[in-house]
C-alpha cells in the first residue's frame, strides 16, 4: 500500500542526496518519478534539487498555487519526491496524503522539522500529523550528540535569534546542534558557546 512518508532533520543532514538516491533507486528498476522542490529555494537555481555531494537535478518548483493532484502527474509516475518539505502549506501536504492513499502513490517528502526559533514550519506541522511513516535522518551536533535544532547565524558567525522564518539561499548561514548547544547559545555569542564548533 502506497504511502506518505516524512523523512526529516536537521540542515545540512544529506536530505537532498537521500532525495536522488531514493530517485535513482526507482529509475533503476525502470519506474518514472516526479521531483518537486519549494520553487522560492535558490540555492541551486529554481526548479533545481543539488546536493551537497555534488549531485543536481531538475524538479518542478512547487509554490502556494501548486495543487498536487493524479491529473497532474504523468500517467506512469510510480513515486512522487518532495524536496523542502518544510515549504509545503497544509492543504498540500492533505493532497499528497490523499495521492498516497487514494490514488495509490507513494510520496517521499525530505525537511526540516523546525526553524532557527525551534518552531514548526507548515508544511512540517502537517507532515508530522498526517504522514504515515515518519522518519528522522540523523545527524550529529559539534559536542557529538544528535542534532536536532537549527540554529541561524550572521555572517560573522554570531547567533541569530530572531527574524523572518526563511533565509533564502543562506545554507551556509546554519548550524545543525543538538537542543543542549541550541540552548546554551540562546541569546549568545555562538562561537563562544565551548565546543560548539569544535
Ligand atoms: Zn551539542
């Protein structure tokens, strides 16, 4: 039985990569999949999901207009793949579930649980009460534990606290640590936190 998926973490985890992989994987058994990435992410060009390890692909950039429904899939697509997942609106994230379940397509969504705030983001607060299997990428902290906050830092390296819940194309501009660095930090210095960075 087809199935929504969450696959989430924390930046930097290898999201994008699992992403192609999990992509290869299908194509290599001869089945098509349809790839989809928040269409504002600039990183790597819109309509494009790169991974850090060097791999790029086109996928369709999905906006607040995007309605994913069967009647917009070609007719062979045996899996749909969501980059940024963390952009998806709720009612999305309901049509992807839906396309799972009633259409009989698995769809594997890759992102962040929370922000550099520790809050949800939409598109994660609705995966995380609907998708069927949830999934956390691991990932560790510069202390050596798992990392499961993100924290966001100015271009000097200082912690940032507050502001607009999406940076665009500052990957760079994150730390993924562990909640214990996250809030050590809180209000601080980050580089002065002890171990933070190693
Ligand atoms: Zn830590």
């Amino acid at each position: 039985m087809a199935k929504l998926y969450f696959r989430y973490a924390a930046m930097n985890a290898g999201k994008s990569t699992a992403l192609l992989q999990a992509a290869h994987n299908y194509e290599e058994r001869g089945m098509k999949v349809a790839l989809f990435t928040a269409a504002h992410d600039d990183r790597a060009g819109t309509g494009t999901i790169a991974s850090r390890l060097g791999l790029v692909r086109k996928a369709a950039g999905f906006g607040a207009d995007t309605v994913f429904e069967r009647a917009g899939l070609a007719d062979d697509v045996a899996c749909v793949l969501v980059d940024e997942a963390q952009f998806l609106s709720r009612e999305q994230v309901v049509q992807l579930h839906r396309l799972a379940q009633c259409d009989g397509i698995p769809v594997l969504c890759y992102g962040l649980r929370n922000d550099f705030r520790g809050e949800a983001f939409p598109g994660s607060a609705a995966l995380l009460c609907l998708a069927d299997t949830l999934e956390e990428m691991k990932t560790v902290c510069a202390c050596g534990r798992k990392a499961s906050m993100n924290m966001r830092l100015d271009s000097s390296g200082r912690r940032v606290s507050e502001g607009e819940q999406v940076l665009i194309g500052g990957n760079d501009r994150y730390r993924a640590v562990c909640p214990s660095c996250f809030y050590a930090g809180a209000g601080a210095d980050a580089a002065s936190a002890p171990g933070l960075f190693g």
